[in-house]
C-alpha cells in the first residue's frame, strides 16, 4: 500500500517522515518498580508518604480513594523508588496489567510497590503525559498485549517494558500540544461523568421525598393507602425455557429474557431468542411490552419494562398491575426500594425470594394523578441522565479516534 507523502512506514505504523521511532528504554532515564515493606499492610499508616499499590492506578487516572501511607524509616529502605510529580506508572502484574496513569503533586516523595513500574522519561526528549497516553492507545496496548500470549498472566519485566516501541515527534512542543489536546478530552469526560453523578445523586433524592410521601407536588393532598405489594397487582406471571435440545425452539422470532438481560438491558431485544413453537412447548409466556417485569432469583430488587413482548424465563415474574396502580410508577417504587428487595432473599448458593414474600412488600399508594406526576418527574429526570450519557459515550469515542490520529501524527497540531 502506498504512503502518502511526507509519511513513512515503521513497525509502529505510518507516521510522519519527520519523527521517529524509538522505545521507553531509549526515552527514559529509569524503568523499575519498589516493593512491599516487610510486615506488609503492618507497615501502613493513616499519614505519612504515599504508598501506591496496582489498584490505585486506573485508565489514565489516579485512583486514590484507598491510598496507603508508610513512614519516613519504612520509606528509607527502597528510597531508590522515591516518586516524581509526572512520573509514568503502570501495572505489570495481575488482571490490571496495561493500566497506566501520571503521579500528581499528591504522590511526590512516596513510593510504589512491586506491582507498579515507574518509567520516568528523559527530561529534554519525551513529555510524560504523551508517553502515558501512548502506553494507553491501542498502539502501546496491543504491545502490552502480545508479551502476555498464550496466557501468560506473569507480568511484564523490565526488558519488555524498555522494548515498548513508541513513535516521537521532533520536538517536545508538538507532544505537549498533542498531550493538552487529549487532556482536555479527558478533562471533559471527567466532568460528564461528574454531571452524570451529580444528576443520579439528585434522582436518588427525589426518589426519596416523592416515593414516600415526604414530599408532596402541589396540588395533592389527603393519606396514601398502605398496602401489600399483592394487593396492587392483579396477576404475577411467570416463566420457563425451552428445551435447549430441540433447534426448533430457538430462533429469532420472540425475545427471551432471563437474569443476564438486566446487565446488558435493551428495552427491545434480549441476549437470546426463541420461536412460537417455543413458546408454545414451556413453561414460558408471552409478555406484552409495556409490563414490568423483575427476578425472584438473583439480582432481587432489579425491574425493567420492554418496549416490546418478550417471553421470560422461570427466574422472572411478570406483575400485572390493577387499574389503580400505573406501570411506571411501579418501575420507579421498584428503583428505590431494589436494596431492601434484595435484603429480603435467602438462599446458601443463589439468593431468591418467593412469591408470597414478594406479595407481603408494604406498598404506599397514592391516587393515579399523583402517581402519574411522581413518574413524570422522575422519567424526566431519567431522560435528562440518558442524554448526558449519550453525549458522554460520543465524548469517549471522540477521544479514541483523536488518539488514534495525534498519537500516530495523521492529524498535525503543531
């Protein structure tokens, strides 16, 4: 295949004629990890030097919530592993290897242990920020990969980490201007993420004042009825599932829905499908859309309402509401009391909860109209989170294909 003019072909792909193509062992003025102090998690204070561990390092961010500390004396046995503000540091054991992220101000004069590798970069060749980036792209990624084939859950050694091949631009200008571009991406996305918290925060405290009557909309007024959560549901529907040697049982034509399809929730498919005959030989039923439906084994609490008929399976009920109960004030009462649902199972293995134990929930019932204004709300609100979602998703693909195109140079900034 051709290359465009002004590229050139290397082992780390095509990029500009004008950089080159190097290793963190040719860029870097240290590579090596720490270790544990003696004594282990005895040697941990409440204060002291910061002491940072694999689970402290998340995808190109610190993550400090649980970071350890050790005193001066501990310190000043592996004093050689001393931390720099900027210093690169990347997991090289366990299932977080590849995870790489720059210490901070916070992390000066501590110390990692031997699962962490500092690589500190040459200070007049290579910003540390785009290296950090660079380990985090599919480029440096698939690298980290490929000295774990065949299974091989080891860790990297010194000598692979200073193979790692990288492509550099000439001057430490370009890479800062690359770095600050994908800084600003992730310091956007960081705040999505925050708005998004902040929004479910604010959700969980409606929830709260409008599910319970605490907090009443203006033009209401009079007690709610308390009742059985039996005695608001005109019928519970169950399930079954297909026998899995007959082919002729599954296909595309209905939707099946069992316990896993609350993970990957999708309001009109499921992670399995069966057919009519199917349908027609089990214990399954057909479930229109619109009709809540939550487990009674496993992921107790947790309900979700299609927007298409789907069949169930014998882990699932179907709840029927009476004419004086609305669907999607039932999904919400549903949200927030999911915990204590799921307090209430039991089970030594897999945790369940019967049906006359899920009919016995109190249930505090407000007038349809009232009912259907808490929903209202609170769907609104959910709208308004999806959408923040959304735009953080695109953000988070965005910031992928800027990688892809200022870490290789295909886009110039400088």
């Amino acid at each position: 295949m051709a290359v465009m003019a002004g590229y050139k072909q290397t082992e780390v792909g095509v990029i500009p004629e004008d950089w080159e193509q190097t290793t963190i062992g040719e860029i870097a003025t240290k590579v090596g990890s720490g270790i544990t102090p003696r004594g282990g998690s005895s040697k941990y204070k409440e204060y002291g030097r910061p002491f940072v561990r694999s689970q402290n390092i998340g995808w190109g961010r610190l993550l400090l919530g649980d970071i350890a500390y050790i005193d001066d004396e501990t310190h000043s046995t592996f004093s050689a592993t001393e931390l720099k503000e900027n210093d690169v540091l990347l997991n090289i054991t366990g299932a977080s290897i590849g995870r790489s992220a720059l210490a901070n101000q916070k992390l000066i004069g501590g110390n990692v242990n031997q699962h962490v590798c500092i690589i500190r970069s040459k200070p007049n060749d290579a910003n540390p920020s785009f290296i950090n980036y660079l380990l985090l792209s599919s480029l440096g990624q698939r690298q980290i990969d490929s000295f774990q084939a065949g299974g091989n859950r080891e860790g990297l050694n010194f000598g692979q980490i200073k193979s790692i091949k990288i492509p550099l631009p000439p001057t430490k200008a370009e890479q800062e201007a690359i770095a600050g571009a994908l800084s600003d991406a992730d310091a956007l996305i960081e705040s999505l993420e925050q708005l998004i918290a902040k929004k479910r925060h604010l959700k969980q405290g409606a929830m709260q004042e409008l599910l319970t009557g605490n907090k009443r909309l203006p033009g209401f007024s009079g007690e709610w009825e308390v009742k059985q959560l039996g005695d608001v549901i005109e019928k519970f529907v169950g399930g079954g599932t297909p026998s899995r040697s007959n082919p002729q049982y599954w296909g595309s034509e209905i939707p099946w829905v069992t316990v896993k399809d609350f993970a990957t929730f999708d309001p009109r498919s499921a992670q399995e499908a069966i057919t009519k005959t199917g349908l027609q030989n089990s214990a399954s039923h057909l479930i229109p859309q619109g009709i809540l439906i939550t487990s009674t084994r496993m992921a107790l609490g947790k309900a979700v309402v299609y927007e298409v008929g789907v069949a169930i399976n014998q882990d699932l009920k179907a709840l029927f509401p009476k004419p004086e109960l609305s669907t999607q004030y039932l999904y919400f009462w549903f949200q927030y009391h999911g915990q204590s649902i799921d307090e209430l199972g039991s089970g030594s293995t897999v945790k369940g909860i019967s049906l006359p134990d899920l009919k016995k929930i109190e249930f505090s019932l407000p007038l349809i109209p009232e009912q259907t204004a808490i929903a209202t709300i609170l769907s609104d609100m959910d709208t308004e989170i999806a959408a923040l979602e959304s735009r953080l998703a695109k953000t988070r693909s965005l910031k992928q294909g800027m990688m892809h195109n200022l870490l290789t140079g295909k886009i110039r900034l400088v």
